[in-house]
C-alpha cells in the first residue's frame, strides 16, 4: 500500500497517532481478507465484502491523511 510513498509513508507511522492507529487496522482487516479469500480463514461472501469495504475505507482515509499532510508540507510561509 502506498509503495510509491513509502518514505511519507514511514514518517506519518513514526509522526502521527492516528495515522499509526488506522494504518495497523488496515493491515489487519487485509491479512484477514487475504486469509479469507486463499480458503485458510473461512467467511461468508457478505462478511467478506463487508470487511473489503472497511479495508477500503480505511485506505481512502489514510490517503487523505498523506495528502493533507503533504499540502501543509508545500505551504509556503
């Protein structure tokens, strides 16, 4: 996620609580999604959507972290 800015990536993880928090639910819920869909972790299609949803939620709100983060870094003072 995120590959090509790993680098923000890496500072808003050590910078910013929330950002730390989110991004560790993400990678939760994938390794869940992931179990699901390979057959190791069984799901129900619906469940398994739902947690795709908040998977994708969750990376829309961490991209518009890294974007307002980057905008207040390009302001010019």
């Amino acid at each position: 996620m995120f590959e090509h800015r790993q680098e923000q990536m890496d500072t808003m993880l050590e910078a910013n609580n929330d950002f730390r928090r989110l991004y560790s639910k993400h990678q939760k819920i994938e390794k869940r999604v992931i179990a699901a869909e390979n057959g190791t972790a069984p799901i129900e299609d619906l469940a398994l959507n739902q947690l795709k949803r908040e998977k994708l939620h969750l990376k829309d709100q961490l991209n518009r972290m890294m974007e307002q983060s980057e905008a207040g870094s390009n302001t010019v003072n």
